[in-house]
C-alpha cells in the first residue's frame, strides 16, 4: 500500500466531515430526493443532478443533499423533502429542475415555503 502524503490526509479529512458535522448537527438544512424505481422513472435523476449544480455553484456548505427510496406515492414522483433546522419537514411533489432550483432558493436560502409544490407539511409519524 503506498503512502500516504499530505494530499491524501486533506482530502480524507474533508470526506470525513461531512459526517461528523452531521452528528453533531452542523447543517442547517437537509434536501432528501426520492429516488425509487418510480422517482427514477419520473426524472428524479434529472432534479438530483440539478439540485447538486445549483448548491455546487451557489457554494452552499452548510446544507446535506441526500437520496431516499420510494416515499410511496409513485404518481406524483419526482419528490423531495426539505428539512430546516427547527421546522417541521416539507414533501414537494410533481417536481423538475426548474421547481427544484425554486425550492432551493426560495425554501432552503430564504426561508419560505414554495406552496404551489407542497404535498404535506409536517412529520409523517404516526403515534
């Protein structure tokens, strides 16, 4: 196995803390697009890949862009969930990449809900 050099050490460390700062709550926001077999199909791939050159070219560091499986209402994939910190998670439906971008500025950078895409509002748990 070849050695290690400093190069390698920034880029393990940069890999790493991600993880870490999520366990310890580091994020602001977390965007979950679900991408089961229907998602897939509807174009979740597209609205993935927009979503990660919007925040890639926006520079935004303090937000994690996540996958999920089928969230179980395959006719109104492409789907994401939004969570903010504090606030009660957000499922948007019948999306693509302009709804995404949207979503990403209106909801994640300024704090307002975009209605027009909104399933539901709040935690899907029952007790």
């Amino acid at each position: 196995m070849p050695k290690l050099n400093i190069d390698d050490l920034k880029r393990i460390k940069e890999e790493h803390k991600a993880t870490s700062a999520l366990r310890e709550g580091g994020y602001r926001a977390k965007i979950t697009v679900h991408m089961g077999t229907c998602g897939i199909a509807a174009g979740a791939k597209k609205v993935m890949t927009a979503l990660l050159d919007e925040v890639a070219q926006r520079d935004i560091k303090d937000i994690i862009v996540t996958t999920s499986g089928c969230a179980g209402l395959c006719s109104r994939e492409p789907m994401a969930t939004v969570e903010l910190a504090g606030k009660a998670p957000v499922k948007y439906i019948d999306l693509d990449i302009e709804k995404i971008k949207k979503i990403l500025i209106e909801h994640v950078i300024e704090g307002k809900i975009v209605e027009d895409y909104v399933l539901v509002i709040g935690c899907e748990t029952t007790y």
